[in-house]
C-alpha cells in the first residue's frame, strides 16, 4: 500500500521511492516481484508518469528493483544482497566501538547521527608513515 500525502513538503517521487524502498527492505515486496508499470502507478496514485518513472530511476540506482525491458520492473537480487552488505559493515562497525570501549548508547547515537544527517562517516584516517 502506497499512499502520497500532497501537503507533505517531501516531493511526491520521494515519498514513493521511499515507501517502495522500506517495503523492499522489510520484504513486505519479495525479491522477483513484479511492480506496476509507471502509467499504472501513476493513475492509481493521481501521479505524473514522469514522478513514478524518476522514483523507478533512482531505486534501479540503489540496486533495489531492475528493469527488464518491457517486461517490466522486478524487485532485485541486489538489494538482498545490499542488506547482507549492511549486515557486515554492521559487524565491522560493532568490532572497532567495542576496540576503542565505546558503549552501546553512545555507538547507536553515532549512527543515529550520521543517518539523520545524511551523511557517511569518513573511512579512517590515513597514517602517511604507512606510505
């Protein structure tokens, strides 16, 4: 279920990129799933086809869904395996807070950060001595 709130300062391809993302994630929408054409989505939700199409664009960049000609656009493979990415960066993340003796609230309170923000945490600094 798709809904688009028109008072919402969040740009109409935004939410539907969104929302089609969270379902995705959640896999409320399973991997294969076939999703409405661009015409069709756009008259059930009283969208321009050309709003529904950049929100397909920018989830085919995210690797979540693909496009198969005309046969059509497909939940993908990719985004499970972006998950399993998530998961290791995740472990990778957990491994280096509890080596500098970070706690719990505080580590999820960095992520927290940096999510809200939209922004990603710089890799580690590059010691020259090691060139």
């Amino acid at each position: 279920m798709i809904s688009i709130d028109a008072a919402s300062p969040v740009p109409p391809f935004e939410q539907l990129r969104a929302q089609l993302a969270r379902q995705i994630q959640d896999r409320t929408l399973a991997v294969g799933t076939r999703l409405p054409t661009l015409r069709r989505l756009a008259a059930d939700l009283g969208l321009a086809v050309n709003t529904v199409g950049r929100a397909y664009r920018e989830l085919e960049e995210a690797g979540l869904i693909e496009t198969r000609g005309s046969a059509g656009s497909f939940v993908s493979a990719a985004g499970e395996q972006g998950r399993e990415r998530a998961s290791r960066a995740a472990a990778d993340y957990a491994a280096v807070i509890a080596g500098l003796g970070i706690d719990t609230n505080e580590a999820i309170r960095i992520v927290r950060t940096a999510l809200t923000a939209g922004i990603s945490v710089p890799p580690a600094t590059h010691n020259p001595k090691e060139a």
